[in-house]
C-alpha cells in the first residue's frame, strides 16, 4: 500500500487506526442509491486507487444498492489489506422501489450484520454503526435495546468495534453504558453545524466524528464566502469544505463519496490544504442568516 494520505491518522481504540480522510462508498450504487452503477468497471477503480492512495479507511453498508456496493467492494478489494478498515452501518432496509425502510428490531440487526459478513466476504466486521434516524433524534427514543443486540455480536467476535450514525448526545451516552464507542457518524459541514457541542465532545473522548454530507450530500453546498476563499487560496470550494473539516478538529474524520477517479483525487489533495487563519475565521461565518445554505 502506498504512504499514507495527508491528513494523518486516528487511533480511536486498540485495534483500529483510520487515515482521517476516508472514502465513503455510497456513489458506487446507481441513482438515488439503487441499483447497479452505470460503470461497474470504473467503481472497481475508484476503491483500488482510494486503497493505493493510503486510505485505510471505507464506509459503506449492506443497504447501498442494496447489496451491489458491498459486491463491488469486495470484487475490488478482497482478499483486504491487514491495515484496510471498512467501517459499515444498520438500520435500513430498501424496498423493490428503492424507498428506505427503517429496520431496527434488535434481531433484524443481527440478520443484517450477518448480510454484510457475507457480502464483504469477511469473518468479522471492524466497525459498525448503528444508523438511527431524524426522528429517533428528536424524539430521544431510548437505543438500549438496538445498541445491546450489536454488542452482543461485539463479545461473540462478529464486530470488533461499534459506532453509532445520526445520534443525539443523550443517546451516545446511553449507548457508551453499555459498550464502547469508537465513531460518530453525522450530518456535519461548513453549513450543517448543530452538532459542534457533539464534535468537541468526540475530540475530548477520543471517538471519531466522521461528518457525513461534507460537501452537503444531494444539495451541494453553495457560498459565496467559502468561493471567494477559494478562488484566493487556488483550491475548488469542495477542497476547502474538506480542509476546513478536517482543520475543525483533531478526531473528525471525513468520508467523501464518488464513482470517479478524478473527483477522488482531488477529495485527497484537500488534505493538503492548510488553511491560514483569517480563512478559518471567515468561514466559520458560513451557516449565518442568508450565507452558507446547502441547496
């Protein structure tokens, strides 16, 4: 494997270190996450560059596709690397239209867990995260019993490490009763920053904060503000969304989606990117009245 990419790594817990500028694998299904991609042998090449780059470090899950990305993954990539981590997630399902069915009954996130094992072709998986949802969030439902069901999975050896994805506060704590957690995964850019008490919070307890959406997701972040420093530094606004996560804090980690090779390198060089400080103090005005919408 090649030196790692710039950005450094993560050490969230033994066993585990992630080069902080991931890839997540979500772009690798057809349209709106369904289906087959349109050029499967370009997917293929996109996880063998990511890989040959130095990321150490893929997102993925059963549900993308479902089941093609998983397929792709480990047509590309299997037998894995010892230091490649694929860090996967539960809670969905897709139905025969492609509608997403949220499925969290403790044993039908057993059934998916096994679903990705034998997909990714692995004996264990090294992280799981337990997709919860918006309305889990406002409600402050109790995960006791979702969470419990994967640590039970976690003592027989099936996963070693486990996460959780689109969760309050309150129910990482509950959560952290029962097992360890390495990785946060949630909504999180230069637009989206409700959750920066949860940011600090990671980078004080060690616990990646992967930021889901950094470019904005479905609706590409737009700014004036974030173009113009762009435009001065000689960097594409999507290189400074990313050095601008990666510079938020020391255990964010960033997991940027795409099916092409060009678009993945330079989603890597903007780990390169320092950003000098006035640059950092005018884009953290991006989320204000009126700047920094994504749409």
């Amino acid at each position: 494997m090649a030196d790692t990419v710039s950005g450094g790594t993560l050490t969230p817990a033994e066993g585990l270190t992630l080069t902080r500028m991931g890839y997540g694998a979500m772009q690798l299904a057809g349209p709106h996450v369904f289906g087959p991609p349109k050029d499967r042998t370009e997917a293929v090449a996109v996880l063998r560059e990511a890989v040959e780059r130095g990321i150490t470090h893929i997102d993925t899950s059963d549900f993308y596709g479902p089941v093609v990305v998983n397929e792709i993954i480990k047509e590309a990539l299997h037998p894995y690397p010892d230091d490649l981590h694929i860090v996967t997630k539960v809670g969905a399902r897709r139905g025969p239209d492609g509608s997403w069915i949220m499925s969290r009954h403790p044993e039908d996130l057993k059934a998916q867990v096994y679903d990705n094992l034998r997909n990714l072709g692995l004996d264990a998986l090294d992280v799981v995260n337990l997709r919860l949802g918006a309305q889990d969030t406002a409600d402050e439902e109790s995960i006791g019993e979702k969470f419990g069901a994967l640590a039970e999975l976690r003592k027989a050896g099936l996963i070693r490490h486990l996460g959780l994805s689109t969760v309050s506060a309150a129910q990482l704590a509950e959560a952290q009763a029962i097992a360890p957690v390495v990785t946060v995964q949630n909504l999180y850019n230069l637009a989206n920053r409700q959750d920066d008490a949860l940011v600090e919070r990671c980078a004080v307890e060690n616990i990646a904060f992967a930021a889901y959406f950094p470019l904005g997701g479905f609706t590409p972040l737009q700014s004036k503000t974030l173009a113009e420093v762009a435009a001065r530094l000689e960097a594409s606004p999507q290189q400074v969304a990313l050095a601008w996560l990666l510079q938020r804090s020391a255990t964010t980690v960033l997991i940027p989606g795409t099916s092409s090779r060009a678009h993945l390198l330079e989603n890597i060089a903007a780990a390169d990117l320092v950003l000098p400080a006035d640059a950092i103090a005018e884009l953290d005005t991006i989320g204000g009245e009126g700047e920094g919408e994504a749409r």
